[in-house]
C-alpha cells in the first residue's frame, strides 16, 4: 500500500522488538483499536521500514521502537530518523525499566514517549493514541507568526527561525517553542507543559525536562527558558517593557 493509504484513515504502526511475544501481544491491542501493525524483528528491519516510508513506500505513523534489540537499536535509529532523513514520524521507546540512561538518550535523540518493559499493553495502546492524536493536531489554519527577539515561529509552515535562518527543530520542540512564545511570562510546571504540549495527563516529566534542554541548547543565547525553582519554566520577554513575543 502507499501513501494514498492516508485517505483511507488506514493507520500503520511499526513495531520492532526482538521479542516475538513482545511483537505479538503488542500487535492484538493495536489491532484491537483499529490500526494496522507492521513488525520488524531487529534493527535493521526496522530501519528499513522507516527509511522506505520516508521515500515514499507503505507510510508508517507511528513507530514503536526496543531499546535494546539487535543493532542499529531504538534509540539509534531514532537519532538518525531525526538528523539524515529529518522524518517527524512520531517514535515512542521501549526501555527497560530502572534504565534511566536510556530513557533520557531516548528522548535526547528525539523521541516523543517511552514505556518502560515491563509495560502494559493497554497503556502502551492508550500512549499510541495519544501520540497520534497530538501529531494530528498540528494547526494547518493558523496563519500566526510568533516573535521574540530574533526568534520567529510561523505557525502555519511550522518553521522556526534564528535571524531569517531556519532552526532544526523535531516536531515537539517546535509545539514546545511556540507554547512558550504564545505565552511568555507565565511559569508553567512540567505538569502543565506536558498536557498542554503533548496533550498527555500522565507520563513521566523527565520528557518536559530534556525537551527543554534540547530547545535551550538549539536556541542557543536566543532562547528565553528561565527556570523558576520550585515551581516550573517561564519565557522571559526579550523586550520586559512590552516588546518581544508579537503575534501578527
């Protein structure tokens, strides 16, 4: 099937493990909610199926990706769908339990959750869904154009700009910047950010606290994320006299 499966609200989800109990429990939940379910033993399967779908083979929306199966691992090919085929195809992980390393090397490479093995199906079903519907919803007919400083976000195209000069941002990121910029002053808890940018009323917060490194990092000296202990983050204007974030 190609990308035309679109049209038909066929929905495809990838899920590579080297566990085939893993694969097939996953697999009947998945199925259950309506989706169809393409599987990959091992890494380079995976790959393979990511790589075709960014080219123009079966669309993949979703990838469910192991941590620890046969190179290249999850947490590998999710680097390098972010940074050589600079695909926004939502990735969520699955990582040992306890292994915080890998879960926050995880979200560093760009992926949008994690569950931690061993999970329940139904809740990696219900994370699936959640991804999916936030991906969704990305605003096609919000033609705003927020601005700070030197940074630009254009809602519509959803671009990022540095002085004229695109940033590379994964998609979260860039939801995560224009939050900030819609609403500077505001301190929001990681509680706060992550239902209003990821659409998610449970998860696990370390996801808010490496997205807004990454974006600090990404943003450089331009970036505005004050941290006010205690109680959350907070976009202080460039301007605090009443210029900065504009929206036209």
């Amino acid at each position: 099937m190609c990308r035309n499966d679109i049209s038909l609200n066929i929905v495809h989800i990838l899920v590579a493990d080297d566990d085939p109990v893993v694969r097939e429990v996953v697999r009947r939940y998945l199925q259950r909610d309506g989706m169809t379910v393409i599987e990959a033993v091992d890494g380079p399967q995976a790959m393979a199926a990511l790589a075709g779908s960014n080219r123009g083979g079966t669309h993949i929306d979703l990838a469910v990706l192991d941590v620890m199966m046969p190179e290249p691992d999850g947490i590998a090919i999710c680097a390098r769908m972010r940074t050589e085929f600079k695909s926004n195809v939502p990735i969520i992980l699955l990582t040992a339990l306890g292994d915080e390393d890998d879960r926050v090397l995880g979200l560093q490479a760009g992926a949008d959750d994690y569950v931690t093995k061993p999970f329940s199906p139904r809740e990696l079903a219900l994370r699936v869904a959640s991804v999916l519907r936030r991906s969704s919803q990305r605003p096609t007919a919000d033609n705003r154009t927020l601005r700070d400083g030197a940074i630009e976000v254009r809602v519509d195209a959803q671009a990022a700009l540095i002085n004229g000069s695109p940033v590379d941002l994964t998609a979260r990121e860039f939801d995560l910047l224009a939050f900030f910029l819609a609403h500077p002053r505001r301190v929001y808890t990681r509680e706060e950010l992550l239902e209003h940018v990821w659409g998610w009323t449970f998860g696990d917060l370390s996801t808010v606290t490496v997205h807004i490194k990454r974006l600090r990092a990404k943003l450089g000296d331009h970036h505005r994320i004050d941290t006010v202990w205690g109680r959350g983050y907070a976009w202080a204007r460039t301007d605090p006299d009443g210029g900065g974030a504009d929206a036209d």
